[in-house]
C-alpha cells in the first residue's frame, strides 16, 4: 500500500517538476497575456471601435480623449483586464531591459 501511493506521489512530482523545466516563467507570462487578450477580444468590438475613430477628426487630442471616453464608461471587467494586460506587459519588458543592461555591464 505504502509503494501505490508513493509511486503515485512521486508520479505528479516528476509530472509539476518537468512541467516546470518545459514551461519558463516568460512562457507562462504569454500564455496569460493570449488568455487574458481573448477574454478582450471576447468582450469588445474592436471594428466597432475603430470605425468610430475613423469618424473623429484625424486631430490627435480628439482621438485620446475618445479612447479615454470609451476606455471609462467601458465595463469593470474590460477595464480590469486592460490594466492586468498593460501591467504585465511592463513587468515583462522592465525585467528583459533589465537583464539585457546588466548582461552589457558584465561584459565590460
């Protein structure tokens, strides 16, 4: 009974251990950065809204302004996503312009 169970245990170990070799944490921030573009895409109307920018003069702070417009009376979990999105993205690239500096420095 102790060897069933320890096998098992130690199945799901190797299983979450080479998950981990296989799939880096970059990976893991683009598989949430895709998932959390569907849910956008799931809920906005992206042709809408770019037709409706079409019909706003080409000045640029009429268009800001109706992207903030629009960006605010949106629903919350458009806006969360929209934040969650920007955040990781930042995080992201923050952290690779961070190792490519430091990688710069190391080679002086």
């Amino acid at each position: 009974m102790g060897t069933q169970l320890e096998n098992r245990i130690m199945r799901r170990v190797y299983f979450i251990f080479y998950c981990r070799k296989a799939i880096g944490k970059f990976a893991l921030k683009i598989y949430l950065i895709l998932l959390l573009l569907w849910g956008l895409f799931h809920n906005i109307s992206f042709v809408s809204v770019f037709r409706n920018t079409k019909s706003i003069a080409v000045d640029v702070g009429s268009v800001s302004s109706f992207y903030k417009y629009a960006f605010i009376h949106t629903e919350f979990v458009v806006q969360t996503i929209s934040v969650a999105i920007i955040a990781i993205l930042a995080f992201t690239l923050g952290n690779n312009l961070k190792g490519l500096l430091y990688k710069e420095q190391q080679d002086r």
